[in-house]
C-alpha cells in the first residue's frame, strides 16, 4: 500500500512540475528568445481601421499594424501579427501567446493591474454615435434606446458608467460587430471611438451618423507582462526614436489624418515604466 501511494505522489509530482513547465514556457517571450527566433509575434485588432485590421489581400494594416512592423524592423526581426477580439487581448497577452500588444489599448487604470502600458503613441476619443434623427442630447436620454457597444471595450465601460439605470446595453465581440448592429437597426445608437462616424456614413450617408455625447478622451499605449522590465525599456526607447525622427508622424499623416498630438507625461493610475 506505501508503495502505491508512493507511486500516486510521484505521477502528481510530476504532473504538477509539467505544469510548471508549460507555464514557464508560455511566460517565455523574453526578448532574447525573440531575437534568436527571429520574430516578435504582435497581438493587433482585425476589424478596427484605421487602428488594426485585416486588408482585401489578407494582410495586417493600420497605424497599430504599422507600428508593429516598425517594433520589429527596431529589433531587428520579423513581425508575425494575431488578430485579437477586444475581450481576448490582454488574456492573449499574459498567457504568452503573443509578446507584446499594439491592440488599441486605452490607458486604463484596471488594465493597468494586468499588463505594463508603454508610454502613449496614439490619441482617442470615445462617444456616442446614432444617425442624425435620433434624439439624444443628455445622458438620460440614452436610456430611451437600446446602446451596442464591443464587450470589454473602453466604450462599454463608459456607455456603461454613463447610462441612466435600466438602459438597455447590447455586447457585441468586436468593433465591427457593433457597427453592423446600428446599420441593421439592432441597436439604435453605439459607443464609439474617433473612426466610428467616418465608417458608418460610408455604408449609409443619408443617415448622417456623428457624436451625441462626447465621453472622454484616451491615450493608447503598447502593452507587455507586468514585471519584464526589459520588454518596457524597449518599447519604450523604440517609441521616444519614432517620435524623435518623424516616423510616427508619417504614421498619424497616414492614418489619422491630423498632426500627432502633445502626449502626456503622465495617466492616473497608469505607469509607463515598471515600478
């Protein structure tokens, strides 16, 4: 009988230390193992231009994607991109399956708990957007119709924050989802980000889609695991030279049609470096 409880304890141990070893595998993406791989595998949204997404020939595209390719070209390696839906990017991220994110991620003081923000490369604003008729002017009007929002997204925190008790909220996977929801009249007006209006006129202009209420404006940041100190200088270094040499904005003239913004030094809660 000790023999087979013997037995039993040993197939545990091991187990247990399998486990362990997977684990470890999965927190791998040290920037040394990256460079002798010879990519950096990026997690980006695939539905969200200008932001991220996936072109008619089946390429990545966007600032986001552009910028992956630029954190690339900086280490000296290939960019491998993982489209992500909004809820799945920083899962994607803490579980190993992808290194770093360029994956419009708001600063966010909860995110924050989970994964390291570097220093911002991009500027936002969330609102409400419905089609010119409808009649919205205050927060509670909002409760009036029913709200689509992407679930998880910083728009369905602030429609959330923001609508009257009782509101009807639906929660779409991913940004082109909810899109889709107020074109097929599911919903009736939808958290937005900057590029929402200019997406949705483009299927139905004669519905004068534009912003009912503005919520706040936002600071995307680069994200990699909380601790990896090395992973955070380097983004960070890599995102001062594309500011420094005109990179970056060649990216914003591009894509976001404005000139780049003054950044802050800092968002509450929010650290650009390991502490």
């Amino acid at each position: 009988m000790l023999f087979s409880i013997n037995r039993r304890q040993f197939g545990i141990a091991v187990l247990t230390l399998g486990a362990i070893a997977l684990a470890g595998k999965a927190q791998a993406g040290t920037l040394e193992n990256v460079k002798k791989k010879g990519v950096v595998v990026i997690g980006i949204q695939g539905d969200n231009p200008p932001w991220g997404y996936v072109d008619s020939s089946g390429k990545q595209d966007g600032i986001d994607a552009d910028m992956g390719r630029a954190f690339a070209e900086y280490l000296g390696v290939k960019a491998e991109f993982v489209p992500l839906a909004v809820a799945n990017r920083i899962p994607a991220l803490t579980t190993g399956r992808v290194d770093i994110l360029f994956a419009t991620m708001a600063m966010l003081p909860e995110r924050a708990k989970a994964v390291q923000y570097s220093k911002p490369y991009v500027a936002n604003e969330i609102t409400l957007v419905a089609a010119q008729a409808t009649p919205i002017n205050s927060n509670a009007d909002m409760g009036k119709f029913v709200i689509g929002v992407p679930r998880s997204s910083t728009q369905d925190t602030q429609v959330t924050n923001n609508a009257p008790p009782g509101t009807e909220i639906r929660r779409f996977d991913d940004d082109a989802a909810t899109i889709q929801a107020l074109l097929s009249g599911q919903v009736q007006a939808v958290g937005a980000n900057l590029f929402y209006p200019q997406r949705l006129n483009a299927a139905k202009p004669e519905l004068g889609f534009g912003p009912k209420l503005h919520f706040t404006a936002l600071y995307n940041g680069a994200c990699t695991r909380l601790g990896d100190k090395e992973w955070n200088e380097t983004v960070n270094t890599f995102i001062d030279q594309i500011k420094s040499n005109g990179k970056l904005a060649t990216f914003y003239a591009k894509w976001m049609k404005v000139p780049v913004p003054v950044f802050p030094d800092s968002v509450p809660g929010v650290p650009f470096t390991v502490q």
